[in-house]
C-alpha cells in the first residue's frame, strides 16, 4: 500500500504545493482541483492549459497522481443542471490530462439534489444522477481511470452517505468505486463492517487527525495502528494524507514517517 499526500493541504497554488509535495519526501499525490485555477466563468469552459502544463510540473518533480476530485461547488452552481454537467466532465478531463487512476466525487457532484437521493434510497428508485453522469462516467473509463464515491459531502450531509451498506448500494448501482474518510467512516461503526460491505470497491481512504477546535492536521494518533490492520487486509492501494498548509515540513514529515511505519508492520514510535 502506498502513501499520498494531498495537494490542498500543502498550499493554495498547486505548482508550489506539488513542489513542496516532493520536497516532503511524497512520491504520489491527490490533486484537488482548485476553483481559481480551474477557472470555469463566463466562459463555461476551464482552463485546461493550466493542467497541460500541471502534467510538465508533475514530471519534473517526478510525482505521480493517484486521484482527481473536482472543484467544490460555489451555490450558484449547484442549482444550475447546466454548470453541474460542465464541471463533472471537465474536471473528469483534467484527471485524465493529469494521468490520475480515479477520480473522487461527492453526493452532490453527481446527484440531482438531496431530494431526489433520498427517493432513491427510500423508494428503490433509480439512482438520480445529473444530465452529464454517464458522459463523465464513459470518459472516467475510456481514461481507464476508477470514479470514486466518497461518504462526506459538502452540501447533502455526511449522514447520507456515511453508512456502509447504503454506499455499497450506490457504488453497485453506478458501477463506480469507494473512496472513505476513514476517521469519520470509523466514528460511525467499525471497520470491519466498512470493508465488509465496501471493501471490494475500496479506491482511496483519507488519513487525519483531528486538532483541539482548530483544522485537521496529518495524523500521529495511536488509532491509526489498529485501523491501518483493518485496511492493510483489504485491496486499497493508496492512504492519502490530508494536513494543513499551516503545519510546518517537520509535522508533516513526522506524520509520513509515522505512517509509512504503519504500512510496513513496524511497531510506532512514541510521538
């Protein structure tokens, strides 16, 4: 299993945060695309030179991507059918340009409002995707890139899709992956029962700790030695380390080397 940082939490501009990414002793990263760069306006377009020139930066600090999530959603956007669509398959295009093996979303990047979600899940309908899902969807694959449902969200609820069994459920139906907020999906139930359900579909899990009233930062919290066991038994590839772009070189290089000892079965050192 492999170690990732990312982007977002090391800087607001991606080129000095993939540098610093490298700098930190990081080989492959999570890229979360940025709304000032992405620069979707007027236009209806992004800025899609931006990200043939991200790919250059990417090898020339010899980092590799290993997932994509696209911008977060301004108000405004969210209730245009239109701009959602646009977003979905643009961000899916500068995954592709960026060589990413998948692609995160969000309840709300690909589904039609909370009320729609609530029918499907209560009435057994069809999954209510946006006008654009099966277009992205087809793109993710052609790129032979994993899309990747993750259980937080920024608009619906985290209650809605942070139950194993109801994200199985709408991984099965789309025919798309699982990406987990381990703390939050472990402060719900159990791993076990996480990996059970989802464990096969399992894409990307997200590793932090929690500060005392203040952001999340890189984690070094004993917990993380027995939830490590758990998912080093399923088939996730990849723990993406999330921090702050506050927290200094050293926390963050102390938080990989902790675990990154994890990984390979080494007993952590007292922090």
């Amino acid at each position: 299993m492999q170690l990732a940082i990312s982007i977002s939490s090391l800087a607001e501009n991606t080129v000095e945060a993939l540098e610093r990414a490298a700098d930190l002793g990081f080989g492959t990263v999570e890229v979360s695309l940025l709304d000032h760069e992405f620069d979707y306006g007027y236009r209806r377009q992004p800025n899609v030179s931006f990200y043939r020139l991200l790919r250059t930066n990417l090898d020339n600090t010899h980092l590799k991507v290993w997932s994509v999530s696209p911008p977060p959603l301004k108000q405004e956007q969210m209730f245009s059918s239109r701009t959602r669509k646009e977003i979905l398959k643009s961000a899916a295009s500068a995954a592709g340009f960026l060589d990413a093996k998948v692609f995160v979303v969000q309840p709300a990047d690909i589904f039609r409002s909370q009320t729609a979600f609530d029918r499907y899940v209560r009435d057994h309908k069809a999954p209510a995707v946006i006008d654009g899902f099966d277009e992205a969807w087809v793109q993710v694959a052609n790129r032979r890139m994993t899309m990747a449902l993750v259980n937080r969200d920024y608009w619906i609820g985290t209650a809605l899709t942070n139950q194993a069994q109801r994200l199985a459920k709408i991984a099965n139906d789309l025919a798309i992956g699982c990406a987990l907020d381990i703390r939050q999906a472990a402060n719900r139930n159990d791993l076990s029962d996480w990996l059970e359900h989802i464990g096969e579909r399992l894409a990307v899990g997200y590793a932090y700790d929690l500060s005392e009233g203040g952001p999340l930062v890189a984690p070094v919290g004993d917990e993380w030695q027995s939830w490590i066991a758990y998912l080093m038994e399923s088939r996730l590839k990849v723990i993406v380390i999330e921090a702050n772009s506050s927290q200094s070189d050293e926390q963050i290089i102390r938080s990989r080397q902790f675990m990154e000892g994890l990984l390979n079965h080494e007993k952590p050192a007292k922090i």
